[in-house]
C-alpha cells in the first residue's frame, strides 16, 4: 500500500501514514512491570585473575543459574549488560503477583550463587557475589520501528530505578523500591533501609532489604492480614456497592462481578 501523499476533499494533500507505524501505535499498551536487575560483585578482578575462557565457563553457569530461577517464577531475562542482566516479570505475560514472584526469584537466586562453587580446570573453585535490585511501576510496552515485529520494547523508569537500587545492595541482598514492597510486605520479611538519593533519579526513593519469607500461610492468608488499598476515584462504584448489600439485608439477594486485568489487579 502506497504512503503517497493524497489530495483531500478541499484540494490540499493530506500525508497518509503507513499501515506499520499505525499497527506499532495500537500495539503500544500501558502494563505493570516488575524489573529484577542482577550484577555481579568483583567480576573485573576476578577476570583479571583467571583464564579468559574459565571466565566465560563461569559467567555461563552464573546466567544458567539466573535464567532457572527467573523461568521457575514466571519471568524472563530480557537483557544481559556485561555480566549483569535485567528480567521482566509482567511482559509478555502477566500473573497477579508478579512483584511476589519477582522477589522470589531474586532471593532464589541470591541464595544458589552464594552456595555455588564455580569450578575452574585445574580443580579450584571460585565464589560469587551478586547485588539485586527490584522494582514495580507502570511502563509503555510496544514495537519500535525498524525492529522486529515480535520485539517488544519496554518504556519507563521501572528498569533505571532497579538498576540503581542493586547499586545500594549488600553482597548476596536483594533490595526493593516502594511499590513493590507495598505489593508483597505480608509475604516477605523486609529492613527498611530509609529513603535513598539515586544516581538519575530526581526525587530520593524508600528502599527496603528482602531478607526471607515472612510465613507459610496461603496467598491468601496473607493477603487477608495485609493492609487494604484505599479506593481512588471510585465513589460511584462504592455507592452501587453499598446500596446492593441494603438490599441483600432486605432480603433482595444481589449480584456483583469485578474483573481487571492481572497486571493491575495485583493493585487491587
């Protein structure tokens, strides 16, 4: 299909936009992420010290060892950075409690390269650090022109937040932004860390330290010992709501139905 500009009907040219740039634009979807971002401590003294091809046998289990536990949990790496590597939770898709699933991913896999011994050839072995950062926010999911069809681009703080927030880590700790221990503290232990000034990121961010399941009740225990959400914006639904359980009193029996989609129903 042509992209020539056509006259319209008062005689002008009017600039026809092509079909892919349209079908990019209604593919954009705004979607909660949760971002894992995993880095290494130490790993430039560490290729320094051994044989370039032992280094890259060892990056390859650190990131086989990444990659096992980010795919048990439902997510994906979507980008490796040098030795270290960004995950998406939410995208392509999305669970009701992605933050969860994303926070035990990172303390799976904090916990495996703490305990792993990475072999080199003459039978040693080395130990691995890593710090991670994990953050929840709301991004823009959609194609960029001139990449492939299928390659989705994620568009949003999210990302640059975690990757800041790994840098305040400890060795083997996992670290969260707000959101997301909002959306999991009645899963997980934390220790609050207190507001943080991150490097890109004009106003200073509450971090938490994930240190271990808080217990092993159901999702749903937990759920029903954690705080409510306020309600936004909702007055009318609210209203509908309560008028429906007068008329349940009454003895008029009621019928409600809720539905969102899991990527903001975790917000719920």
């Amino acid at each position: 299909m042509s992209s020539q500009p056509k006259p319209d009907r008062s005689g002008g040219l009017q600039r026809t936009v092509p079909p892919s740039v349209e079908n990019e634009a209604l593919h954009a979807e705004r979607r909660q992420l949760t971002v894992v971002f995993v880095d290494i401590i130490g790993s430039t003294p560490l290729s320094e010290r051994i044989d370039p091809e032992e280094f890259f046998a060892v990056i390859k289990t650190y990131r086989d060892i990444c990659d096992g536990q980010i795919r048990r949990y439902g997510g994906h790496i979507a980008r490796l950075i040098g030795d270290g590597l960004l995950a998406y939770f939410g995208v392509p898709q999305a669970h009701e409690n992605d933050p969860e699933r994303a926070v035990r991913a990172s303390l799976a896999i904090a916990a495996a390269i703490k305990e792993h011994q990475f072999l080199l050839s003459d039978g040693s072995f080395v130990r691995l650090g890593v710090r991670i950062g994990v953050n929840t926010g709301v991004v823009v999911v959609g194609s960029v022109p001139g990449e492939p069809a299928d390659r989705r681009e994620v568009f949003g703080s999210s990302a640059h937040v975690a990757a800041r927030l790994q840098g305040i880590a400890g060795e083997n700790d996992v670290v969260v932004g707000s959101s997301t221990y909002e959306l999991t503290r009645g899963t997980f232990s934390y220790a609050p860390l207190g507001r943080r000034s991150l490097k890109g990121v004009e106003e200073q961010v509450e971090a938490w330290r994930a240190e271990s399941l808080a217990s092993r009740g159901s999702r749903f225990d937990r759920a029903q010992r954690s705080a409510l959400a306020p309600m936004i914006n909702r007055n009318s639904e609210s209203a509908l709501l309560a008028k429906m359980w007068q008329q349940t009193l009454a003895g008029s029996g009621q019928v409600a139905s809720f539905s969102a989609s899991p990527a903001l129903a975790s917000r719920a």
